[in-house]
C-alpha cells in the first residue's frame, strides 16, 4: 500500500532538506562522490526518518537497528543524514573532507557518531551485516540490520560470500538493498562489466528479491514494509534492488556515470540547488495523486 | 593465573599445540555465552572439535571464504559478541588482509585470531600453505597485538591473554605437534615481556615460535662445547614487543641473533633490528630466517634445517658472530 500523502510528503520534504545539505557539503568540501550519494538519498531518508530504532542520545544503545553503509563513498550524503539527526554537529560538514576533519569521503565509526561500520573498501558491509544479524540471534535480540551496497560494487566477490551466509543462516532479521543506479567510475554497469541479471543472481542466492524505484519513497518504503514483515523468524534473507538514478534530483547530472566524483562552482551549486527545489515540486504533485 | 584451564605435562604430550587451542577455547566458550568460535572450512584442521562437543551453536562455519570471515566476525564484535576466528595463516594474513585491515584493525573490534599451520609447519603442502610473510603483514597493521608461542601451554596462556583483554589478537600457532618448551602454564606468561629462557652474557639469540626450542638446544650446546654462555629470549610477542628486553640484551651480549620461521624481512628479525638501531646502540646483529626466498616443500624440520632455523643453523650462526670483535680503532673489516 502507497503512503498516506501526510506521510509521503512529510518524507519528501526532509529529503529535499537532506539533498539541499548533501549539495551545501559538497561545495563546502568543493567536491565530492554528489553521484551515488544522491542516487541512495531517498533510501538514507526512510532509514532514519521512519524505519530505524535507533536512540541519538544513545548511539551504542545495544537494541538499536543497524545500518551499514557498504558502499562508504555515499558518506557525502550519509554525513549530512547523521548530522542534521542530530547524532553529530551539522557544523562539522563545513569540515568535510578538509585536513584534521573527522569527516572523510569515507566515514570512521570511532570517530563518526552514529555510524555502525567503518567502509570506504568496497565489497565489505554484507558480511559486517551477516556477523551483526548473526549476533543478533546468538543473543536473543529482535534488533533488524540493513546493508546498502552499490551496483557496481558487486564486483567484488567478497559481496557474494556475505549473500551465502545471509542465506545459509536464514538470516532475515537483515535486509540487503542494492541501489542500482547503472553507474560506476569508468561507466555505465553493463558496459564496464556486466551485472545482469541482476535480480536473478539475487534469487539464485537464496534471497527474497524485489527491484523497486528506489527514488520514489512511497514505493520504496512498501518494498521494506514487505521485508520487515518477513524478518521475525529466520528464512531466507531479502533483498531490495532500487532501481536509482545517479544524481537523483539534480537533472543536470542525472544518470550521467561521469558524475561518480565531481567539484562544483558558485554557478553549479546555484542551478544545481534550483534543479532540486523544481524536482521537489515534481516529487510533491506525485506524493499528492498517488499517496493513500 | 587467570582463566580456569590448566594443563599437564600429559596433556602437552598428547596433545598439538592447536588441539590446546582447541581445548582452551571450549572452556571459555563454556563459561561465557557471548563468546563465539568462527572459521573457514577449518573447523576440524583448526581443531576445534572440542568446541562442536560443548556448544556447536556458537561454531559459525562460512564455507572457504576467509574475507566473509572477517567481515561476520567485526559484526559479530560490534554487537557485543567476543569472536575467536581461526585459520590458516596464510589465508587469515593474506587472503582477507583488506579485512583483517579495515574490518578488524581499523575498527579496532574485540576479535581474537588464532592463525594455524603458520611458517612452514604445513610444511609438505608448499608455499601456497606456507606463511612466511604473515608476521611482516600483520605487524604493520595498528591496533592488533600480535603473539607466536612457543608450545601448547604458552599458546594457551596467550588465548587467556587475549580473551582478558580488548582488542584485536592474531595469535600464530603452527599446525600442531609442536614438542614441549615449558613444564607448565606457570612461567609469568605477560603480553609484551619476552621471557628468558637461558642466561647468558656472551650472546643473545632472541626467537619465537618453534624457534625457540631449537634456541635452548643450541645454547645447551654451545655451553657445552665451547664454553659460550647463550642469553635466549622467547619473544612470544612481536607487537608490542618487548624494547626493554632487547636494549638489555644489546647492552649486556652485544651481539644479537634472531630466529623465525618467517622471512627475514618484517618478521621478529626486523622488529627487533627496528629498537637496535632507533636506540642509537650498535651491536653484531644476524637474522635468521628464510632469505627472501620461497621455502621447499618438505616435513617442517627439514625445512628449518635448510634454512638454517633449526639447534644446528643457530650454533653455526653463533658461532659466526662470536667473531665479530668490538675493537676502537678504524679498522672496519674485521668486525661483524
């Protein structure tokens, strides 16, 4: 079932709040990975503005629902995300990326409030998600994990020992998503080294797959509604693909690959933060007809 | 002494080194439910069979992937579980060394690794089982403490040691079958102090692992046979490893040699090499180890003695550096 509109649009505005301050961090640090970190936005918004239970005045709370960010390079849209939850200072973004900052291209948890795996090495998050799932069950806690890698972060075969033991394990209580946003740095996924099928490869790894528009919330959060549902007793894992554009919102550099990294100027942030209010508007009509 | 496991002369004689691992982790398994074993396909190489007897639960097999090792073993430590990860060497240093890095070491997580079949004890298996640059990889890595016993009981002191205490441990044990250095536990086992094996004031041959047994043989020797009082030191820990022990030693022998079953590149010999020559204190200083090279294929004793790491490679080296003199003048060629 969609969202209700209140909800819906209640989403979409923090989500518009959080694209504006991933593109305000961006020209801040004068660069950044603006691509894949937009393209995962929507995913970051729904993690801590809906499903998560997580305690900002209690990060290490033992109880709390994991999120593991594999594809650690979106940490310019994941910091603004922790910060303006209030895990961390919003001001250590004017930080980002400079010397002496705790704040990288790559988030350090033991430096990082709030972030429950140090990543930046792709191919890495699933299993660190598989061991907390694990944990999980071994201690008795009903705590739920989430793990976002990329696309064409797959390529590394370390992700596809994680998919074995979420399945072998029956671990449920840990959802994978997979924002396929068809990029990587050289190119789009397919040429550079073909990933499809994709969703196929996910089901003959034992998961419960689902491939949804990632960048829509309403449809995004039923995809996780349905997976959360299926995660009190153990069967096989899910897995989430989002089907995402690169540079999500910004329709400059929407789905261009060459986006992956990139500095911007006075000029770009000024049509670029335009390019975000137009599709907010955009987002909200839709929110208005299709909400419940 | 911690922990409520002992062990007998009996049991060290019946038992390889990694079959006391296998023991000594089952009775902290026992103890404590947040503690987990996790492995590789090696549940039964590794030994951990006594562990499947009391709580198979808590045994996570992944299959023959070291790099999912690593990364389910930090998730378990982020949430509060106590994982003992073992397996081959070779594999835990080298195959997943992207995880043991970032997963373990740079998120500093309470994972304990025990890394068998190490140097060339797996020594008919060849150099894809061998692990003769693990030491100088792992070293290298910050935040983990890192410990070659010397026989079963020490490598069982060093499991206590590293279950007392947070952080990473990657303990690097041999295949098993390793003959006996102590009589038992009761030696004052302590992370980062080498422990003083022979007294000596004329050299000091500084080991770890099987090396060490070798050491006590040739001093024994040397005694003997020519009258040279051998200091050996069991450097069980080469990270933090003991400063105060080697610049004593320095002072005292001024003339080192250190014994591995590792490359003399980055292993024990370069550790200690590394507080020589900070220190500022020259003295005669030999590493023995295998020469940059790729170790043969052959039973384990056979390779230490090509290589020279076995009682008679250290007497032979001993006696070599017994030559070096220490004179004031400008002549150069004739010391060491």
């Amino acid at each position: 079932m969609a969202l209700s509109k209140q909800e819906w649009l209640a989403l979409e505005k923090k989500a518009h709040e959080l694209r504006k301050l991933t593109l305000q961090t961006v020209a801040w640090a004068g660069s950044g990975h603006i691509g894949g970190g937009m393209s995962i936005l929507d995913l970051l918004t729904v993690m801590y503005h809906k499903y998560l239970n997580i305690k900002v005045e209690d990060p290490k709370w033992e109880d709390r629902d994991r999120f593991i960010l594999s594809k650690g390079h979106a940490a310019i849209s994941y910091a603004p995300v922790l910060c303006d939850k209030g895990f961390n200072d919003v001001e250590m973004l004017k930080t980002f990326n400079l010397s002496g900052s705790k704040m990288g291209m790559h988030l350090d948890s033991n430096k990082v409030v709030g972030v429950d795996a140090s990543t930046g090495s792709l191919g890495h998050g699933v299993s660190i998600a598989a061991g907390t799932a694990l944990a999980a069950r071994i201690l008795g806690k009903d705590y739920l994990t989430y793990v976002a890698t990329g696309d064409g972060e797959l390529g590394e075969g370390s992700n596809w020992e994680g998919f074995m033991t979420l399945n072998h394990y029956k671990l449920s209580n840990c959802i994978v998503f997979i924002d396929r946003n068809h990029c990587m740095i050289d190119g789009n996924t397919e040429d550079v080294m073909k990933l499809e099928p994709l969703a196929d490869k996910m089901v003959a790894f034992g998961f419960n797959t689902v491939t949804v528009d990632g960048n829509n919330i309403s449809a995004l959060c039923e995809a996780i509604d349905a997976a959360v549902a299926r995660s009190k007793e153990p069967c096989a894992p899910s897995c989430i693909i989002m089907d995402t554009k690169k540079g999500a919102g910004i329709k400059t550099i929407e789905g261009d690959y060459l986006w992956h990294y990139g500095g911007i100027d006075d000029a770009m942030f000024e049509k670029f933060n335009n390019e975000l209010d137009e599709d907010y508007k955009v987002r909200c009509e839709r929110a208005e007809k299709e909400g419940e | 002494m911690a922990g409520g496991f002992v062990y007998t002369a009996t049991s060290q004689t019946d038992l390889s080194t990694s079959e006391i691992y296998g023991k000594a982790i089952a009775d902290i398994m026992q103890r404590d439910p947040k503690v987990v074993a996790v492995t590789a396909d090696l549940a039964k190489s590794t030994k951990l069979g006594d562990v499947l007897k009391v709580c198979p639960e808590r045994v996570i097999n992944v299959g023959i992937a070291e790099q999912d090792m690593f990364g389910v073993a930090a998730g378990l430590a982020r949430a509060g579980i106590t994982p003992f990860v073992s397996g081959f060497s070779a594999f835990t240093s080298m195959r997943a060394c992207d995880q043991l890095h970032t997963d373990i070491c740079y998120q500093n997580v309470n994972a304990k690794i025990i890394a068998t079949h190490s140097g060339t004890s797996f020594g008919q298996a060849g150099s894809t089982h061998h692990a003769i640059v693990d030491l100088a990889i792992v070293r290298a890595m910050p935040n983990i403490t890192l410990i070659v016993p010397a026989d079963g009981y020490e490598t069982a002191n060093a499991v206590n040691a590293a279950y007392d205490n947070f952080g990473p441990y990657y303990i690097r044990i041999n295949r098993g079958f390793d003959r006996v250095l102590y009589e038992n536990m009761d030696y004052g086992f302590e992370v980062g102090k080498a422990v003083e094996i022979n007294p000596g004031s004329d050299i000091t041959v500084i080991a770890c692992g099987s090396c060490v047994l070798q050491a006590k043989e040739a001093a024994k020797f040397l005694e003997n046979a020519d009258g040279l009082k051998v200091r050996v030191l069991n450097m069980h820990t080469i990270k933090p490893i003991d400063k105060e022990a080697i610049l004593k030693a320095v002072t005292e022998t001024r003339r080192i040699i250190t014994v591995e079953d590792h490359s003399v590149i980055g292993g024990l010999g370069s550790a200690v090499a590394e507080v020589v020559v900070e220190a500022g204190k020259g003295c005669a200083f030999k590493k023995l180890g295998h020469q940059d090279k790729f170790a043969p294929i052959g039973l384990h004793e056979d390779i230490m003695a090509e290589v020279g790491i076995d009682a008679n490679g250290i007497i032979n080296a001993v006696r070599e550096v017994m030559k070096a003199d220490f004179e004031e003048d400008d002549n150069w060629d004739d010391e060491f």
